[in-house]
C-alpha cells in the first residue's frame, strides 16, 4: 500500500513548476590519468584526456527538477563573464527557464574546477566571490521571485553561502511565499539556517545540523533531541538531518522518522543533499504529504550516492526502486 502511494505521488510530478533560487556555479571537471611523479615537486603529474562543465549548486538542483518531470525556473547572480555565459547556455540546453537569473558586472561567476585522475579528486580549484550580492542584485532577484510566485508550485532555496542570499532576500521568498501558499524547501548552510525560521521544509547534513545548534551529535538519540529543538527554533513542518550512508532523521510534528538508506553501495555523496531537496520539493508542490515525499527523496538519493559525482535521477529509476 505505501509503494503504491508513493509511486502515485511520483507520477504527479510532471509539469510541476519549480522556482529554483540561490548560489549558482559552474563545475570543471579535468579528468586525466597518473603514472608519474613530476621532477619539479613531488606531486603527480596528470595527463589530461578529458574536460567538461556542468550546472553545479542551484543549477544542478534546477537540472534535477527537469529531470523529475518537472520545469524549473531559476534565479541567481552571474558574473558578465565567459563562465556566466557558459552558465547561462548550460540552463538553456537543459529547458530551464533563466529569467531570473541576475548579471552582475562586479563579480564573477563561480566555478568549482575539480582535477581528477583513476576517480580519485586530486585538487579542486575554487574561482569566486562570497561576499553578499549588492542590494541592486537582491531587488532585480526579488523582482523575477515576486513575478514567477504565483505561477508556481514550488520553491527551492538551495544555499551554497557564495553570497547570493541576504536576510533581505530571505524574507522577501518567504513573505511572497506565504501570500501564494507556496510550500518553500531550503538546503541551507549553516550560516543563515536561521534566517529561513517558517519556511515549510530544511534539510541539513548532521555536521551542518550541529553547527547551527552549536552542539555534537554524536548519536541518534543526541540527534533526536538536537533535531526537535532545531525544528522547534525554525518554526517549520519538517526538518530533515540526513546521515550519510545510514539514511536520514525527519523531524514533523509526531515522532520522528527515521528512514535507513536505500543504497545497495555508496560510491559518492557528492549531490546528495540537492536530490534529498529536489524531490522534497517536487513532493510537496505535488500535494504528497511531508513524509511520503521524503521517503520518495530518500529512494532517490540512495540512487544517486551509487553514481559518480553530481548525477541525476529520474523518476523512472525511483519508480524501479519502489
């Protein structure tokens, strides 16, 4: 009975519009082979054989939505540079809707170069500026928010701390938000978790989670104790602490909801965090309830810690699972 609700819910993700806001980043990827040390330093020489770029933070949560069935539109800050360009050509290839994506002359567009020998990351290479975006920034953002909110059924804030969310932005989605009954799910950083108090949905990995309490977790129990007060504090209907490879913590208003992971092998967590958001989101902008559409994002992300690096997920692959 439960894989059936869920599999109905999974089925009415399709056109769900999904309006994706936060820190956007272009990802490098140079990937080469080893079989020397160089004579100048001892450090490996790579052999490079392949190069490639990819919507990363933000835009690989908007990515994930598309390939969910759903239609994304995204807002966030790029710099007047080939990298924001690259950017911007990147969201056109993939069908999202980029009206709401904000240049900005004065700052570049982040990339994230990783170098990468035998699917081992040797060195990453960060290009960027993390100080907040101007106030012109936020208000042409909150603009391209206020417009799109009423068509939509959705909102992601995906927070990368790379300066694009000020306290000004933040209740700006939520005010806009509250006024079109749009349920709001955030992966937020530690840094401004607090900020984003009534939001509908935050997810958190369990060093994040400690962060913002200030306090270890080193247990479930410790876990379930800090997750009620955390939630308690956001004034929110759910906050998820995943744990890694044992699955994740969904706090709501009964007891909490422990899910154990669905991966058959953990090969890399990188991505995680935005799949658990994504189809959380799609979830709930599809009219699923709190915790079946967690149980659907933690199928998902026990898909996608078996593939290497950012991968996608679609909802034929959950649906395989269920």
């Amino acid at each position: 009975m439960a894989d059936r609700r869920l599999a109905s819910l999974l089925s009415r993700f399709a056109g769900k519009r999904i309006l994706v806001v936060g820190d956007v980043i272009l990802d490098e990827y140079l990937l080469g082979d080893v079989s020397r040390i160089s004579p100048e330093a001892p450090i490996p020489v790579v052999q490079l054989r392949e190069e490639s770029v990819t919507l990363g933070a933000a835009g690989y949560t908007a990515s994930h939505v598309q390939h969910l069935g759903g239609r994304a539109l995204l807002c966030g800050v790029v710099g007047d540079d080939d990298a924001g360009a690259r950017l911007r050509s990147l969201v056109r290839e993939r069908g999202i809707d980029a009206a709401g994506i904000v240049t900005d002359r004065s700052r570049p567009t982040t990339i994230k170069t990783r170098i990468i020998a035998q699917h081992q990351q040797m060195l990453r290479i960060d290009r960027e500026n993390t100080s907040p975006v101007s106030a012109a920034d936020t208000g042409a953002m909150l603009s391209s928010i206020e417009r799109a909110m009423p068509s939509v059924d959705g909102v992601i804030c995906s927070d990368y701390d790379k300066g694009a969310f000020t306290p000004a932005l933040i209740r700006g989605i939520l005010r806009a938000a509250r006024r079109a009954r749009v349920p709001v799910a955030v992966n937020p950083k530690p840094r401004l978790t607090l900020a984003f108090r009534g939001a509908t949905v935050l997810s958190l990995n369990l060093s994040e989670a400690s962060a913002v309490l200030h306090n270890a977790l080193p247990d479930l129990a410790a876990l379930v104790r800090g997750g009620a007060e955390l939630r308690k504090r956001l004034r929110s209907a759910g906050v998820i602490v995943t744990r890694h490879s044992d699955g994740l913590v969904c706090f709501g208003p009964g007891r909490p909801l422990v899910i154990p992971a669905r991966a058959r092998e953990v090969f890399d967590v990188t991505g995680a965090g935005d799949t658990v958001i994504a189809v959380t989101a799609m979830g709930l902008a599809s009219g699923g309830r709190l915790a079946d559409s967690i149980q659907l994002a933690n199928v998902a992300a026990g898909i996608e810690v078996g593939k290497l690096g950012c991968a996608l997920v679609s909802r034929e692959e959950i649906g395989r699972e269920l």
